[in-house]
C-alpha cells in the first residue's frame, strides 16, 4: 500500500512482528460496514459515481459472504483486516476499489471499526448479565423460606433469607449492566472522517455517514478521533468489574459447597471429578471464573499502560489494544453464560442451612435491640448482651435456656417477653426496614426484579 515510497520489501521478521489480521480479522463485518458508509460519503461528495459505489458496495458484500463461510483467505503479508479487505476489493472490481480510500486513513477506520465492534460486544454482555441475574432471581425463588448465617470478616453475624444474599448479587450485576450501558452510549460517536489526523481536504458528510452506522453523532477533534481509546478502557475496566463480583460470587459457591458449609450442592454437570479422589465433586466452574477475573484486570491495566506514554495522535503501539479488549469481551461473555447455568442447576441444602441458623448466638443483636425498646441505650445494651454472651459460652447455655431471673442480673430491663425475640421468624419479620431481609421484602425485591429483568 505504501511501496511508492520505498525501495525495499518489508522484512519477513518485520511482517510477522507488525502483522494484526491473525486477531483482527474479527473486525471484518464492523470494516465493511464502515467502508459501505465510506463509499457513500464519497458518492455524496461526488467523488465517485452512483455505479461505482454500488460496485464497491455489492464487493465488499461478496467478501464478507466469503469471509462467514469460510471461503476467504487472510494473508500476513496485507498486514490487518483493513488492507486485507480493500485489496481483495480492487483486486475484483478494479479502479472504484481504489477510490474507497479517499479521504481516509486506517487510523480513522480502525477507531471506527472498534468502536463499532464494541457496541455491540456490549449490548451482547449486558443481555448476558441479565441472563445471569435471571437465573439467580430464579434461585432465589427456588430458595423459599431458607434463612443462612449473614457473615461478616466470614464470622456468623445476623441472620437472612438466603434469597437476600443471592439478591445481593443481581444488584450488581445491574450496576455493571448500567454501567455498560453508559459506555456504549458514550462511545457511541464516530470517528470516520477524522483521517489520519487532521481530516482531509476533500470534505465528507460525517454526519451522513454516522448515520449510516447508526452513531448518535460524530466526534468533533480529528486528532482527539484517532487516538482516542477511552471506550475501549471504559469498557474493560466495566468488564473487569464484573468479574470481580463474579469471582466473589465463586467465592461464596466454593464455600458454600464445601463440606463445612454445605449450604449448597451443584449438578454433576456444572462440577468435576478427581482422578484420584473418587468421593471428589469441585466447584471448578466457580474456581476458573475467580482465576478468569485475574484476566480481565490483566487487560485493564494493558490497556491503560499501553496508552499512557502516547504522545498525540495514532501510534502504532495501539495495534495492542485489541487482544486484550476481544479478550475481555469473550471471557466475560463465557464466565456469564457458564455461570447462568450453574446457578440453575445450584440447590440449598435446607437441613444444613437451618443448622447453621440455629446459632443462637445470631440473634444477640435482636437482644441487645430489645434492650433499646425497653429504654435501655444502645452501648449499654452492648455490654450487658456482650457479658450475656460470655456466660452463655462459659455455662454452655443457649440464650433461650437462660432462666429469666439470670437475664433479670445482668438487666432489670428485660421481662418475660424476651424470649418473643429469640424466634429466628419473628426476627427476620423484623427487619423490615428499606433494604433488610424481612422475608416480605425479599419477595418486594424479587418481583421488582423480575419485572426489570421480564
Ligand atoms: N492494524 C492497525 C491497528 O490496529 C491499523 C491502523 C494502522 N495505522 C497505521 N498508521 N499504521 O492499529
């Protein structure tokens, strides 16, 4: 493409060094469809005519049939998908092919065709999120009335409903779905036109040809254009999100499913086996996706690294951003799927979470709250259930074993009706506030959630 200029072929080093078609041919539908917008523009400004255009537009539709079937050869030597598809091009149709570059650079069109790419890697993964949060809304319904230990620092605090503790994780994965959203809506301008850097002197109708693409409008800074991979970190650093609150998720699978916890048990479709350890059933699934995550903040800080020594405008480092960015689109996209699955197959172990809930140490703080109803303040009442606690550990004696007159010793606040509130029903019911596990708020958040996601 540039050989007027030079005396020597590209070294054979150099070309397999410098080449990005082996990653980028995934690009071909996005370039194409940048290019028929291409020939419009030029069809508008008059530089080629109505049977030119219709020649390029008719090739470059015979190319990518080829290219979905598997019938089309990429070669090193054209370097990227760019000059892959545009040779073949002239090579077919001859002189209009050659025309199609007017007015533009690769810089341009690969901006154009990543972003492109991107919009809809992001509305794919987003309708992968709400798969995933359907499923776990389904489980919360599955859950019924199973109640588990609340932790925190991994320590037994308060009790919940087991569907409020699933339901934690559908609320960010929405977050993670808006957040998406946001980017694409953000990086949703094109960039065609821009040039190599500074536009051209022939002039384009940008905006004819944004709409062409379905952008929302065109970026307004020709070197700003070309050089911009803000999407394309945005994106990454969503996705990356996403995976962390995917691995905590595998977290609580791997711990849940563990013989200590047992809450709950995965299908046999969604575990492994050991080759050696016959009675082995393991969380794989859950473990790969917490590693995966590692992946995902990987490309992240690739991508920021990779731009942050650029001086303006197109550099050709940022051929880079594209294996870490397609990386991440395909493993988020896996991970959600993989683990919709799972959760669907994923069941509560109704025996072993109503053994752990009858910790009746759970309920030290609905003591300590009774306290404060009967006019006691909050930090004394901390103390005297703290010193509570340690009699009951001491005696080996239950809170609901505690004779009155023994409560009545360490405060004349408390009466008969304190045992009311020793009931892991009545104290769930309790925490009715906005956002507490009351077992009528759990079924609020799941019908809300199941319209938002219906
Ligand atoms: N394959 C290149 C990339 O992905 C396309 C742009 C090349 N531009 C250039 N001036 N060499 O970045």
């Amino acid at each position: 493409m540039w050989k007027g200029r030079f005396s020597q072929p590209t070294s054979q080093l150099v070309q397999s060094y410098g080449e990005s078609v082996s990653f980028d041919w995934r690009l071909y539908a996005h370039d194409i469809r940048g290019s028929i917008a291409q020939s419009k523009g030029l069809l508008k400004a008059g530089i080629i005519t109505a049977d030119e255009q219709a020649a390029i537009e008719k090739g470059l539709l015979e190319i990518r049939h080829e290219i979905e079937t598997g019938n089309f050869e990429f070669k090193e030597s054209l370097e990227d998908v760019h000059m892959n598809i545009e040779s073949e091009l002239t090579r077919r149709i001859g002189p209009a092919g050659a025309k199609l570059h007017t007015a533009r650079s690769r810089n341009d069109q690969v901006a154009t065709d990543v972003r492109l790419y991107t919009r809809d890697a992001v509305d794919e993964i987003v309708a992968h999120i709400r798969g995933l949060q359907r499923a776990l809304v389904e489980a919360a319904v599955r859950s019924g009335s199973a109640v588990v230990p609340g932790y925190t620092h991994l320590q037994r605090g308060q009790p919940v409903l087991f569907a409020h503790h699933l339901l934690a994780y559908v609320e960010m994965l929405g977050r993670d779905a808006e957040r998406l959203g946001d980017a694409g809506r953000r990086l949703n301008v094109s960039p065609l036109g821009s040039g190599a850097l500074a536009g051209s002197t022939i002039i384009l109708d940008r905006e004819f040809m944004a709409r062409q693409l379905g952008f929302s409008g065109v970026t307004q800074n020709s070197m700003d254009a070309v050089s911009d991979r803000d999407f394309a970190a945005e994106v990454l650093f969503d996705i990356a999100l996403c995976g962390v609150h995917l691995s905590r998720l595998s977290e609580d699978v791997i711990l849940w499913c563990s013989a200590e916890f047992g809450f709950v048990t995965l299908s046999d479709a969604h575990t492994t086996g050991s080759s050696l350890m016959p009675q082995k059933k393991n969380p794989d699934v859950a473990e790969l996706t917490r590693g995966k995550s590692g992946r995902l903040i990987g490309n992240l800080m690739a991508l920021l690294t990779l731009l942050k020594g650029l001086p303006m405008t197109y550099n050709r480092d940022m051929q880079e951003d594209k294996e870490p960015l397609f990386d991440s689109i395909d493993t988020i996209k896996a991970a959600l799927a993989v683990f919709a699955e799972m959760i669907a197959g994923m069941e509560v172990n109704e025996a072993r979470t109503r053994a752990a809930t009858s910790d009746p140490m759970l309920l030290a703080t609905d003591l300590a709250d009774y306290l404060v109803n009967h006019g006691v303040p909050f930090r004394s009442a901390h103390e005297v259930i703290g010193k509570l606690v340690a009699h009951s550990i001491a005696e080996k004696v239950a809170f609901a074993d505690i004779p009155l007159a023994k409560y009545q010793e360490f405060s004349p606040a408390f009466a008969t009706d304190l045992f009311a509130c020793l009931n892991l029903e009545t104290a769930l019911a309790a925490r009715k506030g906005i956002g507490a596990p009351s077992p009528q708020n759990v079924a609020a958040q799941i019908e809300r959630w199941k319209g938002e996601l219906s």
